[in-house]
C-alpha cells in the first residue's frame, strides 16, 4: 500500500514548513516517511514557492513534488493534488486501489505517528472517508480557556439530540483521507453554488455525503493527531464561535459581519462570557450544531432509506418535516440544496426578533 499526502497552498509561507516538517518532509532528507507528497501552490503570491522548493531539497528524494493550481478555491486545488497523485499512480504501475490519499493542511501540524496511524486504520477498509482527531493546541487552551470552555460546555449540552455516531457525515478537510480509487467512484471534489449564487464549502463532508448513495461512511481513526492553527479564531471568535466552525457562505458571513455584539477580538469574547451579550450567539451556535449533527444524519437517512421506524427526538422529527423532499438522485448530483434547506433551518430558529440576527 501506498501514501500520497495532498497539501493546498495559498500564501503558506509563515506556516507551510512546520506542517510538512510533523509529517517528516523537509527537515532530513534521509528520515522521511515511507510517502509521497504533493504541494499545490494555489497562486500563492508570497514567498510560498520558495518554502516549498526548500522542502522540496530537503526531503527524501523524488518524495515532494510541487504542482500548480492557478483557480483560487479550495476544490480546485484540492482535486489537482489529487489528480497528480493519480498520475503519479499511473506512472508507476500502481493500482488506484493501493494509493491512500490522505488531505492535510499548510496551517496544521500533526502527530509524528500521523501518517502510520490512517494507513494501519485504512488497510482492509473500503467505501470509506477516515477522518483523524482534530486536537487544540495546549498553549491555546491555557491561554484561551474561557472561550474554550464555553465551547465545550455548549457542544456536550447539544450530545444529546446529536445522530449515531455511524451516520455523521461532517468530516474535517484537513485532517481526512481515502483510497484514490474510492475518489474517483464518488465523483471526486466538486464545486457547487446555491440558489443565490454563494459557494457551498466543505469539500469533502459533501464527496461523503454523495457517496453515501454507494453506502460509504465516515471512519474516525481516533491515534491520528492534527493540530490545526487557530488564525481563524483569532481573526474572527465570534463568527467561528456561532458557526462551530463550519464554513458558512458568503451572503451569510456578510449579514453576520454586521453583528459583532461589540466582540472583535478573543479578549473582548472573554469579557462577555456571562453576559446578555453572548446570548444570541449561543443559540446561534446551538441552532448550526443542532442543524448539522442531529438534523442532517437523520434527514440523509430518510432520504437515502425512507420514513425511519426510529421514534426520533421531537425538535429534530419537526424539523425534518420542515425541510424539502430530496431525491437520492439529486444528493448525487449536488449536495447544495440539502446545505441550503439546512442553514435556512437555522436562520429561522436564530431570527428571534425584528431587528434582524436574534
């Protein structure tokens, strides 16, 4: 079997050597790991591509390679990474059935025993997205506490309405991987847009969601260790803190923008904690993290399987019935309106009063 790590790239140069250097690129060019990696560089304008040609030299040789992406976006340099691990495979002889393609990010570190650790857990597994454990830094955590205990607090308050673990379809992109041939049978990585025109995210929840068609499912491999930077915190806690982190769309994220509640930075978070400040915001988190593990497992269960014979919790059985009949031919096709209905499920339940976001 076989390793070929996709890495997108655009504007890296601050991050992109210390996420290649946790996988054993670019720091010793005699110790890497048994594994190839591919560098896509997605336009970068920075000084990106001359980190990349460094750890290019200093890794084993023939196992980086450099590839680039000229359409910005996450699914396009996502799939040409993927496209040249599958040249790469054809080169060589190799079965697509024998190439594991695992995703990482430029802004995240993992776990020394990362890559040993998907590849023991994929062997023998098909039909299946394996996803690793997303860890928060420790520095982050003493430093950020009160932030990260809100968060806790909510998400285990919210366990309880949330679907069988089997059924979750919501997959970190960076952190995630599959058998080449797998990729292919699902349709690979698509970009999609909703009705109004807005890009639907999370690349590779939907690639899992329409292989759920073939019967595919999630598999969470829990000795595999990301670490993923917390800029998008940092930049923006409240927006990331109402969504769980989810990428929501553009329209969204600029009606959100005008709401800061006063909170622009994570210091400015802290101080509201306990305050009627937060209180919109908590619902808002509640109302994404209800909308997207308790809602959508079940309502991708009747759509691929029919009524459930399952009594399920009150507020999720009438929400579904709020939501539009899918097809299982049109999930397979486009996985944008299951996200459309969804989100239009949350900002309904978050809308509570005329003056616009709760």
């Amino acid at each position: 079997m076989h390793v070929i790590l996709v890495m997108p790239c655009l504007n890296e140069e601050a991050f992109v050597a210390s996420a290649c250097a946790s996988l054993g690129f670019g720091n010793d060019a005699s110790n890497g790991p048994e594994a190839r990696l591919v560098l896509v560089d997605n336009g970068s304008s920075d000084r990106t591509p001359l980190v990349m040609a460094n750890i290019i030299a200093n890794s084993r040789l023939g196992s980086v390679v450099r590839v680039v992406e000229p359409e910005r976006g996450y699914v396009p340099a996502r799939h040409a990474g993927i496209l040249e691990a599958a040249r790469l495979a054809d080169m060589n002889g190799i079965s697509r059935d024998e190439i594991l393609i695992l995703q990482v990010d430029a802004d995240t570190t993992y776990d020394e025993h990362y890559v040993a650790a998907m590849l023991g857990a994929a062997i023998g597994r098909a039909n299946v997205v394996f996803e690793g454990v997303s860890h928060i830094a420790r520095n982050f955590v003493i430093d950020h506490r009160r932030y990260c205990e809100l968060c806790d607090r909510i998400d285990d308050a919210m366990q309880p309405f949330f679907g069988a673990p089997e059924d979750d379809v919501i997959v970190s992109d960076f952190a995630s991987g599959f058998w080449l041939s797998d990729y292919f049978a699902w349709g690979g990585h698509t970009r999609e847009f909703d009705s109004r025109g807005d890009e639907v995210h999370a690349e590779t929840s939907r690639l899992l969601i329409r292989a759920t068609r073939t019967g595919a499912h999630k598999f969470t491999i829990p000795t595999a260790f990301g670490y993923p930077s917390r800029r998008k915190i940092v930049a923006d806690p409240l927006r990331h803190f109402v969504t769980a982190g989810f990428p929501r769309e553009k329209n969204w994220q600029q009606s959100w923008d005008s709401n800061s509640y006063g909170i622009r930075d994570l210091q400015s978070f802290e101080d509201a904690i306990g305050s009627s400040r937060l209180l919109c915001p908590i619902a808002l988190r509640e109302a994404h993290l209800f909308a997207l593990f308790a809602v959508l497992p079940r309502y991708l269960r009747q759509i691929l399987f029919g009524s459930s014979q399952v009594m399920l919790p009150d507020p999720v059985a009438k929400s579904i019935a709020q939501l539009p009949d899918i097809s299982r031919s049109t999930l397979g096709n486009a996985t944008a309106p299951l996200f459309e209905a969804l989100f239009a499920l949350v900002d309904r339940q978050s809308l509570r009063s005329s003056a616009g976001w709760c």
